[in-house]
C-alpha cells in the first residue's frame, strides 16, 4: 500500500473512533488519490478557520468534526434522541473520502450534540451554514428550528429559544437527489462520466454558532466608488438601529459614517489606493450597534465598467483596460470533492494560478467557500462567477423557479467581493432559459458588473443570443477557427479555449481512463508547447480581433479530465511553469501595449475614433495611412505587413521591416516615417529602432533615439512627433490617440511569395533527400524521388497549380495538376487529396500560408496552429516541433518543413 494511502486511511480511522456514543459501521476505504493536505485532515481540525471574512464577529463556536450519520427514506422521521449508525465528518460531502461515508444517499440525517459557552449567557445563539446540498431541515432537542434549499447560498437560525443548559442536540436532514433538473447542481452526477463529475450531498461547508446581540448586523453591502473617494455602505440587520462604519487603513481609522441600518450609508476613503491585480490592496471595514454588537470585514477600492478604447469596445479596471487573462476552475478535489481539504489547499489552488501569470478565474458551475473568495481578493485574481446549472435543458416543476431564487441569492451574498468583475448566468445553453430576461434580472440586483448572458453562446445548446448582455462569449478550444469580434456595446472574450492533456501515472482518478479535449501529449514538453503556441494566438486576437479575455481550460485535472496543468492531486505541474508564466505575461504585455508579437508578421492599425479602418502602410517609400480590408488590392496588404523585428540599436525594442520589401525598414527622417534599405549604419539602427510604450488601448511606438517622440498619423501622413512641439503634426490635440496603433493579425498572412495559378513541384530541402518531391498517390501525399526518366504519372502527380488559398486570399491552396478540382488538404494531421466539398472545414484545412524556410518555403497550416506540411518517412504531414506525435520530432524539423519550389515536373 502507497504510504500516503495508509496515512489517509487512518484519518479516517480516527474518524469513526472520535464519537464513542455512536455505532461506527462505515469501513475505511482506499484513498484512491490523496492529495498533499489529505492525511492534515482529522475530526479535531476539519476547517477551523473562521469561515465568514467579511462578517467576522470574535466570538464562535466551530461546528465542524464527527456526527452521527444514517441514510432515510425521506425526512419525515427526524432521528430526535438516539444515536445514529454511521459517523461522518463534516463538512465533508458524504460521496467524498473525507467523509467517511463514501456513498451518495438521496435522503439522509446528521445528529450531533454541544454545549453553549457559558460566556453567551444573556445573548441570541445563531446556527449557520455555509452550504448544503440541497433541501435542508434542522431540529434542535426535537423542536423545529428552520428549513432552507439551495445548494450554494448560506444561511442561519436564531436556535435561542429551543435551548437548554447543559448538552444540547442538532438534528439536520438533508434531501438531494441530484438528477432531475429540479435545482441547480452544477455538473454533480450520480454516475459521474466524462466532464460530469461526482455529486457532492449533504453539508459541504462549514457550520458554527455564534452569540449575537438581540440588535445585531446580517450582512454588509460594500460598493466602492473610486471617483467619489468614497465606500458606499449598507449594514443589513436588525431595523431600526443606527449603524456606525470605520474605513480602516494599516490599523488606522481613515474614514467614518453613521446611519440607519439598510439606509445607504457614504464613507470618505480620502486618496485611495485602488486595488487590482499588481496591488490588491484591502481596507478593513468596523461596523458597530448601539446595543455592542460589533463585526469587522474587508472591502477593496476598485472600479468597473466598459467603454470603448482605442475603438473597441473593452471592459475596464479602475478606468483602463486590464485584458483578463484566466482559467476555467472547476474547484474539485478527489479527496473533498467539493470541499478542499484544508484551507490552506484552497488558498494553493488560487496561488499556483497567480504564479503561473493568470490575473483572473472563471469559477465555473460552482460557488465557493466564503474564504476562496477572500483569498482571491487578497492574492489579486479577478473573478468570473457562473452560476450553477440546472441538470438539463427540459422544463421540470419548479426548476426555473429554484434557479431563479439561487441566482437571487448568490448575488445578494456576494455583492460585496471585490475580486468579482463578471456575472455568468448560463453556460454553453445548460439550462438555458429567458436568457434576456435573466440578464436583467441580474442587472436588477447588481448593475455594478459586467453581465455575461452565457459562456459559449456560439455552443452547444445555446439559445439564440439576446443581446442585452455586456459580453459576447465564444468558446473555440484550439482558437485557429477566430471569436466573434465586439460590437458597439459588447466586450468580446474567450470564454474557453485549450482543454490541453496529459496522463501522469501514479496520479490518475482512474488509471488508463484519463481523457482531453483533443489528443493527449506524452511529456512535458509537448504538452508546454502546444500550451504556448495556442496562447501565442489569443495574443494576437487581442488587437486583431478586439479579445478583451480569454480562459485556459483548466488549472486542476478533474476526476478524468486531465487537462489541467496539474494533476488533479495537486502534486504534479504537467507544463513548464517558467515558459506557461512568460506566453502569460506576454499576452498581458500585448494588451497593455508594452509587447508585440516578435518575429511574427503584424499590421498596425489606427485606434482614433472614425479612422479605425486605416493601417500605417509605405507608398513610394513614405508611409501614410489607409482604409484596407478584404476587399482591396494585393498590394496595398502587402504593404501593409511588416515583420516585428529585434530592434536594430537595441534589442528590447523593436524594428519594423517590410513584408514585401525584405532588408527595409521603417525609419524617421526630417520627422518622416519612410522605408528605406538598412544601410547597416548606426544612425540608420538609432533612426529604425522604436520602443513598445502602453498607448491609449494600443502600443505608442517611441523614437529609440529622439525619446518623447512617437509615430503619429495626421492628415493620412505618418511622421514622428512630440505633443506641443513646433510642427503642425505636433499639436496635443488628440495626440495619444494617433500615436496607439493596435499591433494585430496581419492583412497578408503569408510572409513569403508563390506564383499565383501557375503549375509548381515542391522539391525536399532535407539534406540527403533533395531527389525527392511532394506528390500525391492513392489519395494520399508522400515524398518520392522523381527525376527526367520518372513515368509520366509519377511527374503529374508532383505537379500542382498554387491557387489563392481557398480559407484565405493572402494564402494558398495546391490543386492537383492531373485532378482537376481536388485539392492537398490535411485531416487528422496526414496531408491527402481530396475533392472540394466547399465545406468552410475543407477550405481551412486545405489553406496553407507560404511563409520563409531555411532555404525554400514553409507551408503553415492556417488552423492547426503552429503546424508546417512537413515529410516524414516519406509520408506528409502538418507537424508541429516538439509536439505529441512522431511526425512532430523535432529533429530536422526546419529542414523537413522547408520546400524549395521547382518548376513543374508535368506541363
């Protein structure tokens, strides 16, 4: 047995030793994953930290540990009196290890007994729960004292006056059936399969008392108001109390309010600092009764909103756009499932996320602990909030009226999170309904966030899109096919995308059964690579595209899912941290405007308003700007493409050279931007080097040696100019506007030339291999050698007619010179031959960008990122280097992707 095993199998041991009054019956089960916090878990210390950080009150008692446990019928038969059968720790839900039950029951009771200090004599005594699965009922010494359903929420009862001194017993009976679309349940299963996982019933946070004031403080309601130096305030509780607030900085009273509980009340926060991901600073809040009741908790300075920037519309922090960059977190654990096993755990989970360069999590299907949030809050990670979803999309008694009132109350409880920027109500069209209206119901409960109306609109069985949301949501896993871009009134993000996979032996819920959103890769290094080339591409859509978001499925492995960057027990990170935390920073650089795609072909759009369908292009060696888009000449694409180069005089900047003009750069000159060949000079590299500077929701390009001097359009002429200088190109109106270009996809894709609609043979560049050449035989491409004495039929067959690229104008499709009408396409990786079926599928995987080899042409598939047509054992393939197959060895990868472009073999 794994030492880590035993260990957890006497946790549990311990369990159903701790209460010596019941009957243990349940058996220690194999702990078929244990995480590093597993064997930390005891029934003396299951979660004793304070459970409710923005409502703390000093005094508590922590109901947490060993109960008694019976599963029932129904929950019409309160065990009151007697002890029950089974033991379970709470607050563990009972399907998981932790538990100590290991089993899903539609019905069941928990029985358990305490004393009340004697120090709350003369005071109300409240019993809270974090969350129960789903419909709960609770007696205490026989007496009724409340019911509640909901899954996700909080809730408590006043317990006073069903007390007496001395032991006390609780009774809690708990119904969740789970299936049936009854109420949400997120993607708990009771047979658990694919991306549904295991149900997680009963009591799955924590549960405590406290003694309360008969006056006393419910909830706190904080919404900054960053233009206004102000926290606005509402002390939900007992009517008719006056309510006085302390704004606390480091221990220091930094601003006060008094006022009727439920009134607004408006607090000074004088010279704020604002809270955000590089700063997530939090003032401590103090609200107090008249009659003593006194509670503390946390708010966070920030702002929200859209608006447009740099011409598209972007979603804002504190009055600028923060791209946010995030991971679909699942929040699954195989030892607590829904529960982590230890506060510490679930403070990891969003540590690792923050250390591998993520500045956001889209919480998905699920809501947390009280405490994830505040650690998110404190750690800087923005929050995406789903709600949880109905079962299915069929019409069940009371479902939409369960979902309704669930939704309700998430918001209400959450409202005062700082780290929650975005509201996600449906997801891909799971229990999908009156989506319009429930936006605006949303809106009705919170209109300070953004209000996505469903994650992956363009899925699945999504209804048709409202628009009355903030956010067009796409999900596209491996990001080649686009997202749909922003409107007038709408963000655009990527709601989900990767799904990259990788099994781990040894860490695998179910050995073998491990599955992806795609293939699986074997190492490492594989799995890293293809982690960055995908992200290489939300980085590009950044600015090409107006992406203000994107989200990485997925932080953790869950159950078989094994698409996380880390097992699912958390010990084993799949991906190169150091090279996942640098493709992160890098998109979050292109969005800011500090970082372009080097070494990668760009165009540089025009971000003022009303001119944003203008790109900076040469003409005659001067460069100006015009309007270009699908429809306009070859060559004004062409010239509007450049090569983001290593800067000449210094290689933290950049140089710009021309796409159709190679060995020419942009420079300045008399305060003209011109191309001119590099004459190898240094005034040349000083003259054609420009540093990357944040611009006005774009990059400003500053003069490497005239500083303070930026590429400016005026007047469709390009110069470099200084706001308030002496020229006209100079003047401050509307300076930083014309001086933010958006770095993005390039109008042509293709870096390097074939002859359009003429015959062509693509001969190996691959030393030892030159007789060889691209042809297709029985449907299928494949290198042979071909030479004056070859058949005839071999030569046609290495003969194709290079065509405008059917997915794309700016790249190129091969036909078959003997086939008319068919086409070099690739499916499954293997390049074949296929007819034209005209399907959007066939266009794009018979599209190839010609771009420059070592020694010849590369030939990059335009949607199977970061692939080239590469020979391999004589067969062809799209490969990727360093990928997860053998076609994709990286050895003799340039050379093998290389093709030198011959004349025709066949006429």
């Amino acid at each position: 047995m794994h030492r880590r095993t035993a260990r957890a199998l006497s946790v549990v041991a311990g369990l159903l030793a701790a209460a010596t009054t019941f009957v243990p019956v349940a058996q220690a089960a194999p702990v078929p994953l244990p995480t590093p916090w597993t064997d930390q878990v005891s029934p003396s210390n299951a979660l004793p930290e304070y459970p409710r950080p923005q409502l703390v009150r000093s005094e508590w008692l922590n109901l947490n540990g060993t109960w008694g446990f019976t599963g029932a019928p129904n929950l019409n038969s309160p065990p009151i009196g007697r002890p029950l059968s089974e033991n379970v720790l709470v607050p563990y839900p009972i399907e998981s290890m932790l538990s100590g039950i290991k089993r899903h029951e539609d019905n069941m009771f928990y029985r358990r007994t305490f004393t009340v200090p004697s120090t709350w004599d003369g005071r109300r005594v409240k019993l809270n729960f974090g969350a129960v699965t789903w419909e709960t009922k609770i007696w205490v010494n026989g007496t009724p004292v409340g019911g509640h359903t909901g899954g996700f929420d909080a809730f408590s009862f006043d317990i006073t006056p069903a007390l007496k001194a001395g032991e006390n017993e609780i009774v809690v009976g708990v119904a969740s059936p789970v299936d049936g679309s009854r109420y949400p349940v997120g993607k708990q299963r009771k047979s658990p399969s694919g991306i549904f996982y295991t149900a997680a019933s009963g009591i799955w946070q924590t549960v405590w008392l406290e003694p309360v004031r008969a006056e006393h403080i419910t909830r706190l309601d904080t919404t900054p108001d960053v233009p206004g130096g102000a926290l606005d305030l509402v002390v939900q509780g007992t009517p008719g109390q006056q309510a006085t607030a302390e704004v606390l900085s480091g221990g220091q009273v930094v601003g006060t309010a008094t006022g009727a509980v439920g009134s607004h009340l408006r607090i000074p926060v004088p010279n704020a600092r604002l809270w955000s991901p590089e700063d997530p600073f939090l003032y401590d809040l103090r609200v107090r009764l008249p009659g003593g009741d006194v509670v503390t908790g946390y708010f966070g300075m920030r702002s929200l909103g859209k608006a447009m920037v740099g011409g598209v519309m972007r979603p804002l922090l504190n009055g600028k756009f923060v791209f946010q960059l995030g991971t679909l977190d699942q929040g699954y654990w195989p030892d607590g499932i829904y529960t982590a096993p230890t506060d510490e755990a679930l403070r990891f989970d969003l540590e690792r996320q923050k250390a591998l360069g993520f500045n956001m999590v889209r919480k998905h299907i699920k809501v947390e602990p009280a405490r994830w949030f505040y650690h998110a809050d404190k750690l800087g990670l923005m929050v995406w909030q789903d709600m949880p979803s109905l079962d299915s999309i069929d019409e069940v008694p009371n479902g939409r009226a369960n979902f309704e009132s669930e939704l309700r109350r998430m918001i209400e409880q959450h409202k005062g999170i700082t780290s929650i920027v975005q509201w996600v109500p449906f997801n891909e069209g799971w229990g999908e309904y009156d989506a319009g209206r429930i936006v605006d119901l949303v809106r009705s409960i919170d209109d300070t966030r953004l209000i996505n109306h469903n994650s992956g609109s363009n899925c699945c069985v999504s209804d048709p899109d409202p628009g009355n949301g903030d956010v067009i949501d796409d999900h596209a896993y491996q990001v080649s096919t686009g997202t749909r871009q922003p409107d007038a009134r709408r963000i655009a993000v990527l709601g989900e995308y990767g799904g990259l996979g990788r099994r781990v032996t040894g860490h695998e819920w179910e050995p073998g059964k491990g599955f992806a959103y795609g293939a699986l890769y074997p190492d490492e290094t594989s799995l890293t690579n293809r982690y960055v080339e995908i992200t290489k591409q939300v980085g590009r859509f950044v600015h090409g595209r107006g992406l203000s978001a994107s989200v990485y499925t997925e932080p953790y492995d869950v159950e078989n899912e094994v698409n996380g960057f880390y097992t699912y027990d958390r010990r084993v990170l799949k991906m190169t941290e150091a090279r996942v935390r640098e493709i992160n920073q890098k998109v979050l650089a292109i969005a800011k405007g500090t970082e372009v795609g080097r070494g990668e072909l760009l165009s540089l759009r025009v971000t003022t308003a009303g001119y944003t369908d203008r790109y900076l292009r040469h003409q005659d060696d001067f460069v100006r700007t015009d309007v270009l888009g699908e429809g306009s000449a070859d060559l004004g694409k062409k010239d509007a493409t450049f090569w983001a180069r290593q800067g000449l005089a210094d290689a933290s900047c950049l140089s710009f050279e021309s796409r159709n003009y190679p060995g020419h750069f942009l420079r300045h000159a008399s305060s003209r931007i011109r191309k001119d060949p590099n004459d190898g000079s240094a005034s040349f590299a000083g003259d054609a080097t420009f540093c990357a500077r944040e611009g006005a929701g774009g990059t400003a390009l500053e003069s490497f040696n005239q500083r303070g001097a930026f590429i400016r359009h005026y007047a469709a002429t390009v110069y470099l100019a200084r706001s308030g200088g002496p020229n006209p190109w100079d003047t401050p109106s509307s300076f930083a506007a014309d001086t933010t270009w958006a770095a993005s996809v390039p109008l042509w894709r293709s870096g390097a030339d074939l002859p359009l609609d003429q015959a062509r043979s693509f001969k190996v560049t691959t030393p030892g291999f030159t007789d060889r050449f691209l042809r297709h035989r029985d449907g299928l491409a494949r290198t042979d050698v071909v030479n004056a004495g070859s058949a005839a039929l071999l030569k046609a067959d290495a003969t194709f007619v290079v065509r405008r690229g059917l997915a794309d104008p700016s790249c190129y499709s091969l036909e078959a010179r003997n086939y008319p009408g068919n086409f070099l396409r690739h499916a499954d990786f293997r390049v074949r031959l296929s007819g034209n079926d005209n399907t959007d599928l066939f266009r794009k995987d018979a599209t190839f960008c010609a771009q420059p080899g070592a020694g010849g042409v590369r030939l990059a598939s335009v949607n199977e990122l970061g692939t080239n047509m590469r020979h391999y054992a004589e067969e062809v393939y799209v490969a990727t280097s360093g990928g997860g197959h053998p076609f994709d060895n990286p050895v003799s990868y340039d050379q093998d992707v290389t093709w030198a472009v011959s004349a025709a073999w066949a006429s």
